[in-house]
C-alpha cells in the first residue's frame, strides 16, 4: 500500500493462497471487505476483521479458498479498492 491506493489494482491468486499486504507508507489505512471505503461483511473472504495499518505494518490474510471475484477497500481512503481473483 502507498499512501490512498494499493500497489495494483488487481491481484490474481490460486485457490489456497494467501495474501500479504504491506503499508509502505506513513499513513493509517483501516482495510477490510468492501468498496469505495464501504466496509462490509468479508463473506467467503478470509480476512477475519478490520485490519488497522499503520506504518511499516503487514498483514497476511487467511487462504482464499473459495473462487471468485472478492474487493478490499480502505475505510480511510474510499479510492483505495484492490479486486482479488482466486481461481482454481
């Protein structure tokens, strides 16, 4: 994460897999399941809670086991919305 986006905006990952995410930036992001800095339930989406990040902080999701098409947006930052692909 740089400061109010992610470092791409799509992530492509097998069935299984985890995500790690990094602030690489001095800025507060509060990350969830959502979009456009709607946070809702994660659903099928192995992230557990709101991650609070703040400087030099990372966080590894749990595994994305089910397929599909899933969003992670900032609270603080509605601009910030990564779409995570997992596929078989």
């Amino acid at each position: 994460m740089r400061h109010e986006q992610f470092g791409t905006e799509v992530v492509r990952i097998h069935r299984g897999q985890r995500l790690h995410l990094e602030n690489d930036s001095r800025w507060i992001h509060i990350i969830g399941a959502g979009r456009g800095g709607h946070l809702r339930p994660p659903g099928a989406a192995p992230v557990a809670d709101l991650r609070l990040m703040q400087q030099n902080d990372s966080y590894v999701t749990g595994r994305w086991n089910v397929p599909g098409t899933y969003y992670l947006t900032c609270s603080v930052h509605p601009e910030m919305t990564v779409k995570v692909v997992v596929t078989r």
